[in-house]
C-alpha cells in the first residue's frame, strides 16, 4: 500500500511546481570571448570561465579520442550533434514544466525529447517539493560562472539538480564530470546566496525511455568539491602557461639577454 508521501507524489506527477522567492538570483550573460573563443559568463561586469570550460581544458581525453577513431570523426560529429540537440529540447520541456510556461517542440528530436522529459518529471522531480530556480546562472567570484538546471527542496533537502539525456545508460564511474559540475554549482551557491546545498541529484533519460538518478549528499558532495577545486587549480595552471607562451617579449626583457 502506498502512503500517505507517496499517493501525494503521486496526485502530483503533471502538476507545476510551487516557486519558493528564497533566492535573489543575480543574472549573468552566457559568452564567447573573442580572445579566447572559449565560453564565459558575464556577471556584475566580470567575465569567468564557465564550469563546462574548465573540465573539458583538465579532463583525460584518451576515452573520447579513442571513441572517434573506432566510429569515425563524421559519425561522431553526428551523434554528437543530435545528442545535443536532443538535450536541449528535453531541458526545454522541463523548464516549461518548471516554470509552468507552455512549450512544445514538434521536429522530429522534439518528438524524442517530450517523452524523455515527461519521464523524468514523472519520477525524478515527484520528490520535488518547490524549487528557488530554474536555469540559474551561479558564479564564485573570480573563478568560475556556470547554469544549473534547477534548484529546489528534494525531499527536506536544498539541491542542485542536473538534467542529462543519454544515449544509452550510465555507469557511475563514467559521469565523474557531472558530479563535478554539481559540486561546484552546489559550492558557488552557498559563497555567494550563504545557503547549505546538502544534496546533488543528477536526473539521466534515454530516448527508450530508460531514467536514472545519481545521488550525492553531505560527506560525498564535500569529497567531489575537493576534487573540483584542484580541476580548478588545473585550469588556472595551464591558463597561466598559455598566457606566458603567448605573451609577447618586451624589450627590456631582450636587451636584459
């Protein structure tokens, strides 16, 4: 028998989610830097390395190398292609979903991506008792900017949320970035809006329809921020390097030679 929690949850799948005003958000502008071609943030005036910038510069790029040579750089460029596109269509559903704003996407990824996203609002957000946000530019100042999905109370607990679609299930070892991405939305959260994100939820669907949902709270969310901010300390190191490669010679410097 179901109880009393759950027939809640339940009476609630396809309803809006309640918008809790807790959180001011502050509004940043997602950029390309010319000089760099990379992508920034820009809040209050200052541009920062986006999350995703800063794991793609410092993550092992051996799997995805290898990858391509088995499928060919045509087919990955594809699969690459509509996999995005795909994800991005399902993060719109929800975010209509969210936000109680009406959406519809009528191609033919739309059609894969509608059901994609009804089930993750079936399962995934049921615990989902009211969100701060959805689509939040977060930033730590002076190091990094990037947009989180949703930030809501999942069951009693403040969280990040992270919407992923997949071409095929996952492994816990293979997501270490996604649970990078959570620690250091979950970190820049609490430095600058002083909360206590205690849990991360990753919430993953494939175009069969088959949902997962990867879990961090507490001990293990401190553990995977640890492991973001030497990522972190990574990226600064070789931006470092590249900036004094690149920097051109001054002339006292050669007539010091």
């Amino acid at each position: 028998m179901m109880s009393d929690k759950d027939l809640e949850e339940y009476h609630n799948i396809g309803k809006a989610i309640k918008k809790s005003e807790k959180y001011n958000y502050i509004s940043g502008k997602q950029i390309t830097d010319h000089e760099t071609g990379k992508r920034v943030y820009e809040v209050n005036n200052y541009r920062l390395p986006s999350v995703t910038t800063i794991l793609g510069a410092t993550k092992n790029q051996e799997f995805l190398k290898e990858w391509k040579a088995k499928v060919g750089e045509v087919e990955a460029d594809r699969i690459k292609n509509v996999s995005s596109a795909r994800g991005t269509s399902m993060h719109k559903f929800l975010e209509s979903y969210v936000t109680g704003v009406g959406y519809d996407d009528l191609t033919e990824l739309g059609r894969q991506a509608k059901p994609m996203a009804e089930k993750v609002i079936e399962i995934g957000l049921a615990p989902v008792e009211e969100y701060y946000g959805s689509e939040v530019t977060l930033h730590y100042p002076g190091l990094y900017a990037g947009q989180t999905d949703l930030v809501c109370l999942h069951n009693d607990l403040e969280t990040i949320v992270d919407f992923k679609q997949a071409n095929r299930p996952k492994k816990k070892e293979w997501i270490e970035d996604y649970y990078l991405q959570i620690a250091a939305y979950a970190m820049a959260h609490d430095y600058v809006y002083q909360s206590e994100i205690r849990q991360g939820v990753i919430m993953v669907c494939t175009p069969d329809l088959y949902y997962q949902e990867f879990r961090i709270t507490d001990h293990e969310l401190r553990t995977w921020k640890h492991k973001f901010l030497k990522r972190l300390d990574m990226y600064y190191e070789l931006v470092h390097d590249e900036k004094e490669r690149t920097t051109p010679m001054k002339a006292e410097d050669f007539n010091e030679r």
